[in-house]
C-alpha cells in the first residue's frame, strides 16, 4: 500500500506536472485542470487545494481556443453590419434618383401632352371656321395602278423579278 504524500510533497509534484503540461500545452484546452489531476491521480479538488493560485496564473499565459474565433465572429459581424448599412443607403439613394427621374419623365411626357392638345383643338377649330384644308395625299401605288389594281410597271416585268 502507498503512503500518503505529505501536503509539501503533492505540491511540489502538482507544480512539476503543471509546468511539464504547460511545456507542451498550445492552448488552455490542452491545460485543464482534469488533464494535471489525471497526471497526477488526484481529483480536481486536490489540484484547486493544494495549487489553485498556480494553476490559474499558467493557464493565464495560454491562448483561449474560444477568444480568437469569437473576436474574429464579432469583428467580421460588425464589419458585415456596415457594409449593409451602406448598402441600404446606397439603394436608397438609387431608389430616390431612380423617383425624381421618372417623375421628371413624367412630367416631360404630360407638358408635351398638353402642348399636343392644344395643337389638335387649335387645328379642330380652323378647321370648324374652313381656313383649313385637309389635303389626304393619295399614294404613287395607287396613281399608278390599272383596273386590276396592280401598278403599271408590273405588267412591264412580264412577271419577272
């Protein structure tokens, strides 16, 4: 049967275990107080006990596995969030340019309607008074057409084309 180590003792081989692990850690994941209790076949309470204080301090100087990525989610949000903040003001200042140019259209579109029917009433009332003669010209096609209603330089093709 083993003898029990002295308090001075487990102390000084929890240290030896925590720096041997701390030599080889990458990451507070690869120091954890279950891997030195483990090593040294103690429970975690023993490792608190005897050098919880230690133990804290060397699991300080190690890299979160956790920390980097959620900085990096929260930078890469945060920078996401601008880029859509920018890209609402930019639509909707296309949508308002986008507004004022049909509108101008519109109202382009409504000037020359209006000068169009001022046109036609001016031009239905000349023609009520007679001082306007509507003269329909009438097509070549059909000046020169024969009784068939073909025109004259058909029967000189004598069908060729």
């Amino acid at each position: 049967m083993k003898a029990r180590m002295r308090k001075e003792e487990r102390r000084e081989q929890l240290l030896r275990i925590m720096r041997e692990l701390l030599a080889s850690a990458t990451s507070r994941a690869d120091f954890t107080p279950a891997k030195v209790a483990e090593a040294a076949d103690v429970s975690i309470v023993i490792v608190y006990r005897y050098v919880g204080a230690e133990f804290i301090a060397m699991r300080s100087q190690l890299p979160d596995p956790g920390q980097p990525t959620e900085l990096k989610l929260r930078r890469e949000n945060a920078e996401l969030r601008r880029q859509l903040k920018e890209l609402k003001e930019r639509y909707k200042a296309d949508v308002r340019r986008d507004f004022d140019e049909a509108i101008k259209h519109i109202e382009e579109l409504s000037e020359e309607n209006h000068l169009l029917l001022a046109r036609v009433e001016d031009l239905e009332r000349k023609v009520k008074k007679g001082a306007v003669v509507v003269e329909v010209p009438v097509s070549s096609y059909l000046q020169g057409s024969n009784s068939e209603g073909k025109p004259e330089s058909d029967k000189n093709d004598n069908g060729k084309s």
